[in-house]
C-alpha cells in the first residue's frame, strides 16, 4: 500500500504531499525513483477526495519542469512515465504534457 492510501486524504494532503515533493529532490536516485511510482496513486486519492488538492499537488508537480537542476526535470519525466500509464490520456496529455515539453530543453 501506498502512503497516500494509508492515512485519510486531509492528512495525506497535509502530510504525505509535502513529504513526497521533498523526496522527489533527494540526492539519492533510487529514492526518487521509488517516490514516482507513487504519484499516480496519490494524485487519484486527492483527485477523488477534492479536485483542488489534486490541482494543488499538480502545481507542485510542474515546478519540477521549469527547474534548472536536470534531475529535477528527469525526476519529472520518470513519474511522468508511471502517470502516462494510470491516467486517462486525455488528462494526461493536458496536465502534464506541455511541462514534459518545457522541461526537454535546457534552461
């Protein structure tokens, strides 16, 4: 089970969310790539519980595109990767996509 499904969606909000943004910019890469597997999940649950915290948590998501550190932006295209598999293509493609573009290219 994931974190996001282990404690109710005020507290996952609260708590997992900013736990999980902060462990997508760890120095360790197998931590980040552990953290992406996550997201999908725990961007559904918000979804689910209030369509403004799955909007919030998106925009935090994003940031990680427009960052100037590389792994920051191929932290973002690895989750990405998950996402594109969870999520209905529709909605991916107008979240997530224009960010996959900007973060392709250098700052």
């Amino acid at each position: 089970a994931t974190l996001s499904n282990l404690f109710s969606s005020a507290a996952t909000y609260s708590v997992v969310v900013p736990l999980t943004i902060s462990l997508l910019t760890d120095d360790v890469a197998d931590v980040r790539m552990e953290v992406c597997k996550s997201i999908g999940a725990l961007v559904k649950r918000l979804g689910e519980a209030d369509p403004a915290w799955r909007t919030s948590v998106v925009e935090r998501l994003l940031q990680l595109g427009a960052s100037k550190n590389y792994q920051h932006r191929l932290t973002l295209v690895r989750f990405c990767d998950h996402l594109s598999r969870e999520m209905e293509s529709v909605i991916f493609s107008s979240l997530f996509l224009p960010a996959l573009i900007t973060a392709s290219k250098d700052p």
